[in-house]
C-alpha cells in the first residue's frame, strides 16, 4: 500500500495518461507514474539540455523526461519500432512539445549510440531491449559529460533480479548491467525502488 501510494503520489497530466494508453494499445509496458516522476526529478536536478533515451515506446517516459528538462532542452530518442514512434510523435503533438525538441531516431540502439557525441549529454535513460543492457551502458557512460546522470529502467526486472534462481537471460542480461554501474568507480550509483526499479547514477567529475 505504502508502495503504490508513493509510486501514484505525484499525478501525471492529460497528456501523459492519453501516451499511457497508447502504450496499452501497442502492448506495450512503460515506466509507471512514480519512475516517470523520479525522471523528471532527475533531469530537472541535472539541468538537462541534452538527453538521450533508448526506447521511446509511446513517449510517456519521453513526456517526464521533458517537463523536468530545460526549456530549450533536446531529447534524443531511439527506438526500432517506427510504428512506437508515430505513437510517441502523437504523445509530444497533443502535449505542446515543439518539433525541435524531439528527435526521435528509428534504428537499433546498438547502431546509433556509437554515432553521438562523447560527452554531450547531461542524462541518458536506457529502457530498450532487455538482453542489450549491459551493452549500452559503456555506450551511455561515453555519452554523458561530468556530473551526468545514468539511469536504467527495469532494474528490478519484475523482482526477478533479485533472486537468484532466476537466470533467464533478459534477468541475466539486467542484472549484469546493474553490477557494472554498481562497481564502476566513475558512477555514484542509487537503486530506487519505484516501478519496476530505477538504477541511477551520477558521472563523477
């Protein structure tokens, strides 16, 4: 109860309940309410200007991420599924989102991460495919400058992380991921436990 109180505290806009339900009607699961509050707390807190985002779904957690943002703020979002991003781009229409503060790429992350810019970015959010994390992250702790912030969705991976008798490989493959950004000595780490579990973690300077 505790739980569900704090993830549902602080509500989310039309805007981002009508992005919701688009995720509901591609079958899709997007961060819940309190990991999209704790994100836009986060680029918020970092002054973000520059995100990248690995899995624009619908663009709910894109949504969160913006309101937190800069107002001249640019969010880069990668996604394989054209048909995720129409849905995302009808997301940021409805809510105001100017054209140039989207840029939404259709490619797999894996290809498009290596062609951005080391250190431009002040947050990079990794909700992509499961299997891949442990590769994106070197790729997004490149990408961020100084004092960036680092987050992976899904951390928790429906509890599954935690116990380990669990050793399907997208368990395997998230709770790899979550030990590198633990043990890396350039990343001041926090698991929250909103959702299905934010990992967060600050670049040292």
């Amino acid at each position: 109860m505790t739980h569900a109180f704090a993830d549902l505290f602080v509500p989310e806009d039309e805007h981002t309940v009508s992005a919701r339900n688009r995720s509901a009607d591609l079958g899709l699961q997007p961060v819940s309410a309190g990991a999209g509050t704790a994100l836009t707390f986060l680029a918020a807190a970092c002054g973000a200007r520059a995100v990248v985002e690995v899995g624009t779904g619908t663009g709910v957690s894109g949504l969160h991420l913006l309101a937190g943002m800069t107002p001249d703020g640019v969010l880069t979002s990668i996604d394989l599924e054209a048909e995720h991003q129409r849905a995302a781009k009808e997301s940021f229409s409805a809510a105001g989102v100017g054209q140039g503060r989207a840029r939404l790429i259709n490619g797999r992350a894996l290809d498009v991460l290596p062609r951005l810019t080391d250190g431009a970015y002040d947050l990079v959010l990794v909700d992509g495919d499961r299997d891949e994390f442990p590769e994106y992250v070197p790729q997004a702790i490149r990408l961020l400058r100084p004092g960036g912030v680092l987050v992976l969705a899904g951390a928790l991976h429906d509890g599954k992380v935690s116990d380990p008798t669990q050793r399907d490989s997208r368990t395997v493959a998230v709770r790899e991921a979550g030990r590198m950004v633990r043990d890396e000595a350039g990343l001041v780490p926090v698991l929250l436990p909103v959702g299905d579990g934010l990992l967060a973690a600050v670049k040292r300077s």
